[in-house]
C-alpha cells in the first residue's frame, strides 16, 4: 500500500498508482508492463524487523560486527534467499580481529554485463539493535528481492542485492567487497543503490543527489505521492555507496535522517516534529522496532522496488 505523510487526501493515493504506471516509462529502457514496480508488503518488512529485534534479544542486545548477533541476522537473510531462489555467497573479511561477513545475492537471469544493485548494511552499532540503522534498509531490500523471487521478475539487465558488515566501523564490509571486485567485474555494475536509515522516526525524505539518473527515478516516485524530497547534504561519504562511487560507479539512495533536528519548514511538508531529532534513537539502544516510523518504511519500501524495477527493465 502506498502512502503519503500523514494527513495528505486519498486522491495522492490514487495519483501514486497512476503517477507509478506512468512514470516507469521515463526509466531509461523501453517501457513495458514488468517495468512498473509492485507494492511491497511492509507488513512483511516489518516482520524482518521483528526477526532482526529477537535476534538481538537473543544475542546480548545487538547485532554488531563480529558478534554472534550480526552472523545470525546474515543466516536469517541468506535463508529467506535460498528459499526464494537465490544464487547467495558470503564473502568473508577481518576488521579490528574479528571475522565479518558481506551477503551477496544475485536474481539468475538478465544481461551480465549490466548489473543493478541495491546494497544496506546489516550490521548495527554495539549499543542496540539497530533496527532503523540498519534494519530497515536490510528488511526492505530483502522483502524487494523476495518479490522480485514471488513475481518471477525477469528483467533485461542482471539484479544483485548486498547486505554489507561492519559499515558502523567504517565502510569495512561495502569497501572489501569493491576492493576485491575485478576491475571487468566492477565495469558491468551500472547502478548501484544504497539504502540506510530509511525509516527514522521522525521522517525525512532524503533522495542521494549523486547520479541525476537514478535521483530522477526516486523524485518521480515521490512525486506520485505528492511527496516534496530534499537532496541528502549530509550522506556525501557516510555510507556503504561510497566506495561504488569512488570506484565511477552510478550511485543513489534513500535516507530519513538520523541525529539532526528537522526544521519547521521540513515539518510542514513532512509531518513530524520541528526541533527534534529525524531519529532521536540513533546509535542508541533504543533503535528497535517502536523506533521505526511505519509511513516512512512503507513509501521508502516502495521506492526501492519503484528504482529495481526501473532501472533493470
Ligand atoms: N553512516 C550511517 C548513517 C548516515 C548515513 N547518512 C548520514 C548523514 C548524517 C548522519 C548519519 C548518516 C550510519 O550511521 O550507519
Ligand atoms: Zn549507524
Ligand atoms: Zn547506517
């Protein structure tokens, strides 16, 4: 279900789905009827969430590089994609001695040589569970990718989703990975996605303003939803898309703010409250599942499938 911020009319709605049909034909190959995106389940996003909370609860409180938290969320990924269908590896590498791990999936089919890829973070910071930093980009690519599975998506260009370790420690994961990647293999990735934080609490609408191309495809999708977004200032080299741009790969993303106060004039187009934190809970232990805001999750959740499916008809 696609929402706007709260306290917009229906007929929003109602231009979302029509904005939706229409605006896959902007994407950059031939329109065609796979190309426009379907809604994802936040219920189901929300249910990963949840998953990701009791893996914490399970494992001393987080899910932190290193701990036996962050490998339990990858196995809970890795299984939903094996089930699915999935080609998955997982990519291993040391950080401050201890063993991290990087998710890779890839959807069979589609042209090799033309790679779209959406990638979040998976691991969260020692003093919580990190459920909107990183749970949320986590959740809502791996609820994409099972639609991708659940719809038999079969797009022109080749899709590959990433769930990354150790970012909280600085890139280690997303940087290992292009490092390691052959320069011919990085040549085929066209596009790759990032999505962390992206359903903060008190919501921002962020859109990454690095490639004009993808940033279109997002502002296009919120525009259907009569959503004003704002070019993300603040993420320039803050997330696992760094290393992809560093490489000359296009990149974008979606981010809802973190410790910032959002500004009445944010407030007023995007509900929430003005002078407080986008997430008051960042890096805190109480980053869990009440810390999400489930407007915010949902229209993100969307605009992902809205980007994966239009960037790889
Ligand atoms: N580095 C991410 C959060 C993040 C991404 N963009 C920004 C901008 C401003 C502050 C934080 C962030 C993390 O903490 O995982
Ligand atoms: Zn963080
Ligand atoms: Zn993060």
């Amino acid at each position: 279900m696609k929402l706007s911020v709260p306290g917009r009319t229906t007929a929003a709605a109602v231009i979302a789905v029509a904005g939706l049909l229409t605006t896959s034909a902007i994407s950059s190959a031939a329109p065609s009827p796979t190309a426009a995106a379907p809604d994802i389940s936040v219920a189901n996003v929300q249910a990963h969430l949840s998953e990701f909370q009791s893996i914490a609860a399970s494992n001393g409180g987080n899910r932190a590089h290193g701990s036996p938290g962050y490998k339990a969320s990858v196995d809970y990924v890795k299984g939903k994609l094996d089930e699915a269908g999935f080609t998955t590896s997982v990519q291993e590498f040391t950080s401050n001695g201890k063993t991290g791990y990087n998710l890779i999936a890839d959807w069979p089919g589609g042209d090799a040589d033309q790679v779209v890829m959406a990638g979040s973070h998976l691991d969260s910071v020692d003093s919580g569970p990190g459920i909107n930093d990183n749970g949320s980009g986590s959740a809502a690519i791996l609820e994409t990718a099972l639609t991708v599975a659940r719809e038999q998506y079969k797009p022109a260009k080749h899709l590959r989703f990433a769930w990354w370790g150790a970012e909280e420690l600085g890139l280690v994961g997303s940087s290992h990975y292009v490092d390691e990647l052959p320069a011919d293999e990085r040549s085929k990735i066209k596009d790759y996605l990032n999505f962390d934080m992206i359903g903060s609490p008190n919501p921002g609408y962020f859109v990454y303003d690095d490639d004009p191309t993808i940033e279109k495809t997002f502002k296009d999708f919120y525009g259907g939803l009569d959503l004003t977004t704002e070019p993300d200032e603040e993420g320039d080299g803050r997330s696992d898309h760094a290393p992809f741009k560093n490489a000359g790969i296009p990149v974008g993303g979606l981010f809802s703010g973190a410790d910032y106060e959002k500004t009445a004039e944010q407030a007023q187009k995007w509900g929430g409250t003005a002078g407080e934190p986008f997430d008051k809970c960042y890096h805190s232990a109480c980053d869990t599942e009440s810390n999400v805001d489930g407007t915010a999750l949902d229209n993100n959740s969307d605009a992902v499938a809205h980007a994966v499916w239009g960037l790889s008809a």
